[in-house]
C-alpha cells in the first residue's frame, strides 16, 4: 500500500509537469495552428531564470518568499514570447508550415546558445526551496513536500487554465479565432492581439513549468529537448489543440513513466512511443481532438 501510494503521488508529480509544459503547446497549436519547436526551450529559460533569480534573493529573503520569486521565470518565459510572436512568427502565418517550424526550430537552438552563454555550460540550483519543505509523513508515506506542491500547483494551474479559457470573455475570443480567424475579424476581434496574448500565455505555461521543477532537477543545457519530446508525446497521445487532451495524455504517461522507471527503466520511452502509436493508429488526430 505504502509502495502503491508513492508510484501514485510520483505519477502525479510527472503529470503535474508535463501538463504545464504540454498546455502551453497545446493552446498555441489550437489557436495559431503552429507547432512550436522552440516551447522545450522556453521551458528551460524559465528553469533558468528562476534558479538564477533564487540563487541572488536566497541571501536576503525567507525561504517563504522564494517561491513567489520562482514565478520570475514563468514572467521571463512569457515576455519573451510576447516578444517573438509580432517580430519573428507573424510575417510567417501566410506562409506554408515549413517555414514556422524552421523558424521555431531556429529560435529553439538560439535559445539554447543563448543560455550557454549567459549563465555558462553548468547547471544551477534552486534546492533551497526543497531542502526547506523537507518530508512530509501521511498515510503511513514520507514524501517529499515539494513534490506535493508541484502536484498542487498543477492541479491549480490546470483549472484555472481551463477557467480561464472556458469561463472568461477572453477565452470566447480565444476560441472564436482558433475556430474561424475570418469570421472572428470580422466581428471586431483584434486578431493579431488574440495571437500575441495566446502565444504569451503558452510560454507562460512553459516557463511556470520550468520554474517550478527547478528545486528538485536544476537547470541544464538539453533539458528543454528532453522536455519536448515528452511535451509531443503527451499532445499525440491527447490531441494537439485540446486542454483536456492535455491533462489526459499527462496523466497516462505520467503513471506509464512511473511504472516504467520502477520496472521496466531500459524500455521506458519505447512504451511511451507505443502507446503514442497505438493512438495515432485507433484516432489519428488524439484522443480528445476536435474538427
């Protein structure tokens, strides 16, 4: 029981951050129709920039307040999309995809270098944040804290996301032009606004992602590679452009990540990539895609 309890709260933990990563991703493709490959980097930069942020306030601050300073990197993560999106992506909408996945893959290994030489070829730390929350012993489990709380921040982050996208006038905005760009212009919606805010929300959501696994993983160059492939799996698994494919593709390979470290670690992604072809084959679009 003890054992089944620690495989559960570990998957939820995995969930937790490929949600954030794979939400962002999902809701840029849903409502721009493009396949960010530079969202793993975003990712990093927030990963990044909050252990950065943490390592120069750690000195002056309470732990406590550290974790506000983490959302440091979800900001960083997102003005840089809101940057990227009217200067580099917009002149290319008109074009065929090739061209938005060369450029996103161009900003990808730009990103990449750019990291490199700001903050140098070796990883930063933010463990003070997990060293302070310490184990947590319940139901007969101890567990780590800070895991808990990247699974709550998940948890928060997917409802409000969901809220916020469903339940506000934005999001009717949101998903008028992700259905009908045209029609959506027509009846008085400032396209091009509605991109650069969906664009900066996505990489927002990545960059949270980043900030928050920080405590436990650290920042590193080719993080964000790994995230993306991950990230891509989970949205081919849900169906790219849904939320709730989102959630439900985290969840499944959050738990298959998890059983497949405990049990079967030589053939972990194998599995992930099986299932992902078995979805591709029974419902080409995702288990959750809309026309």
């Amino acid at each position: 029981m003890d054992t089944l309890l620690t495989q559960i709260l570990n998957s939820l933990f995995y969930a937790s951050t490929l949600f954030l990563i794979a939400s962002g991703l999902s809701l840029v493709y849903g409502v721009m129709r493009i396949v960010n490959m530079a969202h793993g980097n975003l990712y990093a930069f927030g990963a990044y920039v909050a252990a950065w942020a943490v390592g120069l306030a750690a000195s002056t601050l309470h732990w406590s307040l550290l974790f506000i300073v983490l959302l440091v990197g979800a900001l960083a993560a997102a003005a840089v999309g809101a940057l990227l999106e009217p200067t580099l992506l917009r002149p290319l909408y008109r074009r065929p995809e090739e061209y938005q996945l060369l450029m996103t893959f161009g900003l990808l290994l730009i990103l990449e270098d750019v990291m490199r030489l700001v903050w140098g070829p070796h990883p930063l730390t933010a463990s003070a944040l997990s060293d302070a929350l310490g184990s947590i012993s319940f139901m007969g489990v101890t567990y780590p804290g800070y895991n808990l709380f990247v699974i709550a921040v998940g948890v928060v982050a997917a409802v409000g996301l969901g809220a916020f996208v469903y339940r506000t006038r934005f999001g009717v905005m949101l998903r008028a032009t992700s259905q009908n760009m045209r029609m959506a212009s027509a009846l008085g919606i400032d396209v091009k606004r509605v991109y650069v805010q969906a664009f900066t929300l996505g990489c927002l959501m990545a960059g949270l992602g980043g900030a928050i696994v920080v405590p436990i993983q650290g920042a590193v160059l080719g993080m964000g590679i790994d995230a993306l492939i991950l990230a891509f799996v989970v949205v081919v698994i849900g169906g790219l452009g849904s939320l709730e494919g989102a959630a439900v593709g985290a969840l499944i390979v959050g738990f298959v990540r998890t059983l497949g470290i405990t049990y079967f670690a030589e053939v972990e992604l194998a599995v992930l990539y099986l299932i992902a072809a078995v979805v591709l084959f029974v419902r080409p679009a995702g288990l959750f895609a809309r026309a």
